[in-house]
C-alpha cells in the first residue's frame, strides 16, 4: 500500500517528464497525446489543460489537499526526467536503414536494460490494401538468433502494403508502429520486450481520469479518458478489469488504437478494460450513454480503473443546473474557448481515500413547460373520449375543438419561448411543434368551428 500512495505522488511529479519522453509516446502504438475524449469541447489552460489532467495539479496554488506527511518529494532525475525510483523506458524504432535491401527487415529484440533477447517468437503482420482487390491480412513468424536479431527478406515495397511487428509473451502483446517499406532501402526496428503480470499490485502503475457529461434531448451521454503511466520495468496485462456501469447504460464504445488496448460492453455490467500497459504512457478512451426522458435530475454511479490518482469530472452548465461528485469538491463554473458554459470538479487521491467508483449528481436540469404536460394529459383525455365526443353533435364538437385549440396555442407560444431562452432542445422543439400544429389543424376540420 506504501509503494502504490509513493506511486501517486510521484505521477503528479512526473506527468510533463513522462509526456516528454520518446518512449512514452509511443508506448504499444497508441498515437493519442493525453487527448480529451472524441468531442469534448477544448476548455482554456486555467480550467482544463489542452494536456494531461496531472500535469498542471503539482502547480495548482488553490488545492486544499497537501500531501499526507512522510510522501516522498517527486524530484526531476538524470534520464528523461524521471525521479528516483521509477524507469525511463528506453525507446522502440522504426527507421530506414541505407545498408539492408529494399524488400527487408531487420529486426532487434531487447529486455528493459538493453540486453538482446535471443530465442525469441515473433511475428510480422501485412496488410495489403487496394482498391481492386480490397483488404487482405497475412504474417510470417520467425524467432531471433542468438544475438538477438531476426530478419525478413523478399517483402513486397509500395504504399499499398504495411507491416507491423509484434511479439507475444505470457498473454501480452508488445508491438512496434506500423510502417510501409520504401523502394530503395530497408528497414530496421528495434522492439523492447517486458516482464509481464496481471496483478496491478506489482506494476508501478497510476492513472488519471477525465468523465464528461453531456445531457442530450433523450440520452446521457458520457465519455471517459484514462492516461496510464506504467513507472517501473513490468508490464501491466489488464486482463477483463470491470469498470462497473449502470445497468441500463446503453451504446458503449472505445476509441481505436494501434495495440491490444481497448474497453469492451458487458452488458448490464460495465465496460471491460483489457490490453497491455507496458512502460511508458498509454491513452484509453470510451464513450456511454444513459437514457434521459427530460427529468430535472440524473443521478448514477460508475466504476473506475484501478489506481486512479487524479480525476476530473466536467459537465455542460445548463442555466441553473449544479454539479455534484461525492466526495469531491463542490463544481465551479468555467467557460471554454468556444465560449460554453462548463461545472468543472477535480480530486487527487488521498493514501485514506482510495478512488473505485464515483456517484454523480446532476440537478436543476431544464424541462418541458407545465403547459405542455397539460396538453399531453389533456390529448390524451379527448382521444378516450373521443367517440363519445363525435357522437355528441356538432355544437359540442365545436365547443371543444375551440377549447382544445386554444390550450395548442398557448402551449405552442410556450415552446417558443422555451426554445428562445434554450431551456427546449431543437430536437424536442422541432418533435413537439410537429404534434402540436398536426393537433391544432385537426381542430380546423370540416366539423369544426371558425372564429
């Protein structure tokens, strides 16, 4: 326990020497750079950095949580930055190489020191894509010699074609980046190859998390960034971790990336985090909804990865709406560049406040008009009664196709004005202006009466 609360201090310490580093960009092929999730609204510097979270809570001169007494003090290393104690990975390369054929690759696997790893499986992805004749998917396997080298020669150059080199150990993957072969050289790659475990326990692993809500017209929807910084020298397998969801969540989805990381749907569970988090930086993002049918409150609870140091909660500010994370401190209003209204709440783990899951409370939530719940009650009080309504005469069906008009308009005056003020949706305006003049010409009939 005393290793994991060190590890969260020095995460906070580290997060700008990490995202610096060659190697933890590049981690297993993630090309992400501690992006926000797919469309989240670019918030300014003071609120939410175009960066990791992590990276500006070390300098944040308004936190009112100091680090618990005895924490060791994250103080920049000699190699990349890294303080003492954790390991800057060295990195993996994809380069041309003017001395190899074209047609070739020449391949160099090492361990966490350097040291070249002889006997090794490995396996050499294609893909070959055209139009003609569409995608289509092959890999030659071979293993290194005993100095560590392996080679691959005859490989079709041109842009059509791209490979991907790959290495499988004790159920992980660690891979190099794609690359296509030029027409007059090699190429050569040198891939580092870890201890593997699936206890999270023997990993010097944290993260740092971003949840941003959105209340849509009929939905919830809710998208989720993870940045893993792996500090030590094993390789962390997340094997099926459940991030436990509601279970009426619905339309879960990840970001694609270039290794085997990713979030799959459980249904009514969760999502399912699984891949290899080897040294370096990784990226993870997903995205969820929940069902909205216009309530004034939307309250849930979800699961988080483990180890998490750092979260950020961000929701759209809706005129009078409030934001509320248990535990958290209480949401403040910011603006974006683009000017939209944002409930920003953050918390750094403390070593007494271990952070699995978070329960959310959005309230003050715009909804329909009174007049319109009156109409709705109203219709459907007339379509009981309507045969006994036709059968009443025509001065009777006049009176009331003359009452029932007027509640339409006032109501239809009333989403006007709702939509004026943006406390309608434009989709829940455009499908209740829709019912609302089809219910008012139905009241200008050939049997109804004219004013």
């Amino acid at each position: 326990m005393r290793r994991v609360e060190a590890l969260l201090v020095l995460a906070v310490g580290l997060s700008v020497a990490w995202g610096a580093g060659p190697a933890s960009a590049r981690a297993q092929g993630n090309s992400a750079q501690g992006a926000m999730p797919p469309g989240h609204p670019p918030v300014d510097g003071e609120v939410v950095p175009a960066g990791p979270i992590v990276s500006d809570i070390g300098n944040d001169e308004d936190t009112d949580e100091p680090l618990p007494p005895g924490h060791p003090v994250a103080t920049p290393g000699k190699q990349g930055g890294a303080a003492s104690g954790t390991f800057t990975p060295p990195p993996d390369t994809e380069s041309e190489e003017a001395s190899l054929p074209a047609g070739s690759i020449a391949v160099e696997l090492r361990d966490p020191a350097n040291h070249v790893l002889p006997d090794t499986e490995l396996t050499l992805g294609i893909l070959h894509q055209s139009v003609a004749k569409g995608e289509s998917r092959e890999h030659k396997v071979t293993s290194t010699d005993a100095g560590g080298n392996a080679r691959f020669d005859g490989l079709e150059t041109g842009g059509g074609i791209a490979y991907r080199l790959t290495v499988p150990k004790d159920g992980a993957t660690f891979a190099a980046l794609p690359f296509q072969l030029p027409s007059q050289r090699g190429m050569r790659v040198v891939l580092h190859v870890y201890p593997v475990t699936r206890e999270i326990q023997e990993a010097l692993v944290v993260m740092q998390g971003v949840l941003f809500i959105e209340v849509k017209d009929d939905r919830v929807q809710l998208e989720e960034a993870f940045t893993v910084f792996n500090l030590g020298k094993v390789a962390w397998l997340a094997d099926g971790v459940l991030l436990r969801l509601p279970p009426s969540f619905t339309a879960l989805s990840a970001q694609q990336t270039m290794s085997d990381q990713g979030v799959d749907s459980q249904e009514k569970e969760g999502a399912r985090l699984h891949g290899t988090f080897a040294p370096g930086r990784h990226e993870v993002q997903f995205k969820w909804q929940l069902p909205y049918s216009g309530e004034s409150l939307v309250d849930f609870s979800t699961g988080l990865p483990p180890h998490v140091a750092v979260l950020r909660v961000i929701a759209g500010a809706s005129h009078g709406a409030k934001l509320h994370v248990v535990g958290f401190p209480d949401a403040e209003r910011r603006t974006d560049a683009q000017g939209q209204k944002l409930l920003v709440t953050e918390k750094q783990v403390r070593r007494d406040e271990p952070l699995s899951a978070v329960h959310v409370t959005l309230d003050g939530l715009p909804t329909p008009g009174a007049g319109r719940i009156l109409a709705t009650g109203l219709a459907a009080f007339l379509v009981v009664a309507g045969v006994s309504l036709a059968r009443g005469g025509a001065y009777r069906q006049a009176s009331s196709d003359k009452a029932r008009r007027s509640v339409l308009l006032a109501e239809l005056a009333d989403l006007e004005r709702g939509r004026e003020t943006a406390e309608v949706g434009p989709k829940t305006y455009e499908r209740n202006r829709r019912e609302l003049i089809d219910d008012i010409a139905r009241t200008l009939g050939p049997t109804s009466d004219t004013d």
